[in-house]
C-alpha cells in the first residue's frame, strides 16, 4: 500500500442487473478470497438481507485485492456500486475514491440509460473507463448469432461508449480515453459462466471465437464440460484485473489531473503540493465517501486518502463541519469485515471509526493547517417520492427519531422534515424501491 505507482482505485459500473456483483465475485475469487464454485452465486459484496434477496446492489461496498501483473504486485481496492437509477447518489459518492472504472454492458440489451448516467458521472469526476461487455453467452445461445454478426454487436457498444466519452471526458483526454478492443481496454465474456477475454488474451492463449461458439454447441451435460474447459483455460479474473494494472491509472498519475475538479484548494498550497505527489508524509486530506452505522464501532467513515498519513490516535479537523476529532481505529475495508490496522497511507481507501458527528462528503485534514473543504458532490438526481412514516407506537418517537438520524446520517439522499402543518413525519427518497429498503431497515 506504500507503492503508489502500484495502487489502483477502481469502481465498477453499470445499469442494473447487467452483472457486476457476478463480476466482482470472480475477481474474489480469483485472487483467492472465496471459492471458485460459488463464485457468482454468492455475491459477496452484496451482504446485506434485502440485498441478498432482491438480487441487487443496494449499498457501496468495497474490498482489498492483490494480484500480479509482469512480475510485480497491484494493491486494488475495488468498489462495487448499485445499478439500480434509485441509487445513483451512492455511485456519485463512490466516484470521488476511485480513478478508474469498469464499464459493465450486457452484450444483449446493450447500453441503457442508467449506463449513460453513470459513466457520465465517472467522466466528469475525472475518473478513466475500460469496458467489459458481458452475457456473451446469451449471444450465443439465446440469439444464435454466427462470429461475424457477435464482433458486429461489439462494434457497436465500443462505438457508443466512446461516443459518451467522447462528449464527456476532461478535454485533454477525450483521444486517449477512448477504448479500443486492439490494446485490450475491451474485454468481453460471461460472469455467471466465469469466462472472459480480452484480444492480447486470446492471441496469448490461441483462442477464437469460433472456439467461444463451439463450446456452447452439443447436448447440455458436454456444454457444460466444455464452458467449464473454457473457463480453466480463459478465466475472467484474468483479463479483467491486467486491464485494471496496464490500463487504468495509479493514484500518482491521477491526483494531479483530478484535483483541479474534485478541491478547490490552492494547487501551490503545501496541501495542494503533497496532494499532487500523493505524499504520506504531507499534510492529512481526506474525502469521507460512506458512512456505516456499526452496532459496535459506531459510526465508521469510509473515504479517500488524498494526502498525508490516517493512523490511530491521531488528532484531526473536520472541515465543513468545524470540529476536531481523534481517531480511535483505523480499518481496512474488506466487504463484511474490517481488518485493524496501525495506519493506512495516502493513495488507499480506508475506513475510521470514533469521529465525532460526521457526513458524507466530509473533509478530514491535519490539525493546524488551514485547508479548503472538497467540491461539494453534485447528484445527478433529487428525492422526487415522499411518503409520511410514523412509529406504531407514540412512545417509540425517541428510537424512531434515532433510527432516522441514523439513515440520514448514512444516507445523504434520504430528506426528512416535519410538516408543521399537519405535524405529519415526512421521508422523501429517490424512488419507490429506495423508500421501500428504507422502510424496511427502520423496521429492522
């Protein structure tokens, strides 16, 4: 975590249902940190209940990988973001802590809505796609289509996604964005089937579409040895994650281009200086992008390094907020669980706990240096559905009161006000499904 030049913050993007939990299942447990069996099945980072039993990504979550590329080792902190266009505040939030994005596409429904939204948002934070176009299967199997007319389909998403970026990039990087299947900043395959390529992959291991196609021919028991084949001989980790170390940018490479746009600060400033090196012995500046409500740690902040150092014990000042704070733990974020450590160096993501009253988008610098806060986030969407809630009960208004600060608190998207009127409790939230979640953690 101290090599810079070998850090990559990534996110991975996409509209819903179009397969990114699936895709981060295989990267976990390509690297080792869950079984290959249930890869794909578990989704590991969707580990909240309802998240588990709707099938979808409700929250942020992030994770710690390491994996090898030409001899040397990538730390890659991965962050999952949901699909659904309710929480699209949660993919802005994530945004700020990541450099690079992968762009997921279902090769049949092609580029959606939501998928335009959210790598719009990723350019305009400044952060560098790669595109992985997946369900190739479903090509095959569902829609029959021969080798020329599948690199056709291709074609046409690369055409599109470069059309976004190209409308949308930092002026400077509207040419060298763009994705382009010859230097291998396109992949495509299956996640549910485990399999994916991307061209220096399939030269290096001699495999042709027309092979992609004959493993899905036959009756279903010889399909599936043969996918199974081909998912040993071109698993999807492997294109996904070199694609991430040769293609997307290390922290030291990124900070300077991105912090005209994300900090309003002085570039010249002792801060702006060490935040452009990504300097762990600068001053502290750090972007809170989550916060979890823990029953044991309390609130836990999850954000961005910028500059300088976090450790435990440390005195620090919250900016937008005016407060000075000590630092009681300082975690690795790994999905479920989260792994103390002494402290964590400018470039990572990590995680906090023991900050007094803190929010999303909060800045944590050093005490005593006069610094200015980050850009505030700029969501795509407001709350647009409003619904009256209220406890069961009168004499539970003091629990429901803390519930709700505590949603809110976590939740920046979510409005609560009382109507003075009608002394009626009021939620406003992006959508029905996000009110809906909400209902059921205030009951939980």
């Amino acid at each position: 975590m101290k090599k810079k030049e070998q850090i990559r913050n990534v996110g991975i993007v996409a509209h819903i249902d179009h397969g990114k939990t699936t895709l981060t299942d295989s990267l976990l447990a390509g690297v080792g940190l869950i079984s290959h069996k249930i890869a794909g099945k578990a989704r590991v980072l969707d580990y909240l209940k309802e998240e588990q039993k709707r099938g979808i990504t409700i929250k942020t979550a992030n994770i710690s990988l390491l994996h090898e590329n030409s001899g040397k080792q990538y730390v890659i902190n991965l962050v999952d973001t949901p699909g659904h266009v309710d929480f699209t505040g949660r993919v802005t939030r994530a945004l700020r802590a990541i450099d690079g994005a992968v762009v997921v596409v279902d090769a049949v429904e092609e580029i959606m809505a939501q998928t335009e939204t959210v790598t719009r948002q990723a350019l305009e934070e400044r952060v560098k796609p790669v595109l992985f176009i997946n369900k190739v299967d479903r090509l095959i199997k569902e829609l029959k289509l021969t080798p020329e007319e599948i690199q056709k389909k291709f074609a046409k998403i690369i055409l599109r996604v470069n059309s976004i970026i190209e409308k949308y990039a930092p002026p400077e990087h509207k040419k060298d964005w763009q994705v382009k299947v010859e230097d291998g900043r396109v992949a495509f395959g299956s996640a549910l089937h485990k399999w994916g390529l991307n061209l220096p992959h399939m030269k290096a291991k001699g495999i042709t579409f027309r092979d992609i196609i004959d493993a899905y021919t036959g009756d279903p028991d010889e399909i599936g040895r043969k996918v199974e084949a081909l998912s040993k001989k071109a698993p999807l980790y492997e294109p996904i994650l070199d694609m991430f170390c040769e293609h997307l940018p290390s922290p030291l490479e990124a900070q300077p281009y991105r912090q005209t746009q994300i900090w309003p600060g002085d570039p010249k400033s002792p801060v702006g200086l060490a935040m452009a090196k990504v300097d762990a012995n600068g001053p502290l500046l750090m972007c809170i992008t989550t916060i979890e409500v823990d029953p044991h740690s309390g609130v836990v902040a999850i954000g961005r390094v910028f500059s300088g150092t976090v450790e435990k014990g440390k005195t620090v000042r919250l900016v937008t907020s005016r407060q000075k704070g000590s630092i009681q733990q300082v975690y690795m974020s790994m999905a479920t669980d989260r792994v103390i450590v002494e402290k964590i160096p400018a470039g990572n993501i990590a995680a906090l706990s023991g900050l007094p009253s803190i929010h999303v988008g909060e800045t944590i610098a050093e005490e005593g240096v006069e610094t200015a806060p980050f850009e505030a986030l700029k969501y795509v969407s407001d709350p647009v559905v409003t619904v009256a809630v209220e406890p069961e009960n009168v004499k539970d208004l003091p629990l429901f009161d803390k519930v709700i600060h505590k949603l809110t608190l976590e939740d920046p998207n979510l409005h609560f006000k009382i109507d003075k009127e009608s002394g009626q409790y009021l939620l406003s939230g992006m959508g029905e499904l996000h009110l809906e979640v909400t209902a059921y953690r205030m009951q939980e």
